[in-house]
C-alpha cells in the first residue's frame, strides 16, 4: 500500500488507498486509515459516510487471510 500524507488537521485519520487500487476508476476503492486501537475503513466514493473500525487484530486477520495465494 501507498501512504499520501494529507495536509489536514492533525486529529484528522490519514486516509490512503492500496497501491493495487484500479488507476482506470480512481473513485471505485476503498481506503484505510490508522486511529488510536483501530483500523478506520470507508468508501472514496463518500468520504464523508459511514466508516467501518475495526480492531488491529481484527484487521491482521482480515490481511492475512486476504493476501493468501
């Protein structure tokens, strides 16, 4: 994955994309932010919408089991 810092305020989660997001439809991804105990998910369609959080273990599983051939 890809970090782009983001120049907001510094409560503001830093959003990013994984660098394996289709570059054809930018706007069809989801993105990932790091918080305090968790790991924030959204759609980049409606950045302003519900967000999911999930639990760093949580989340560890989640890429293990995704990132497996």
């Amino acid at each position: 994955m890809i970090r782009k810092p983001s120049a907001g305020d510094v409560s503001e989660p830093e959003w990013f994309k994984s660098s394996y997001s289709d570059s054809s439809s930018s706007s069809e991804c989801v993105e990932v932010a790091a918080a305090p105990g968790a790991v924030l998910v959204r759609d980049s369609k409606h950045t302003q919408g519900p967000q999911l959080a999930f639990s760093e273990a949580q989340w560890a599983t989640f890429v293990t089991y995704t990132s497996k051939p």
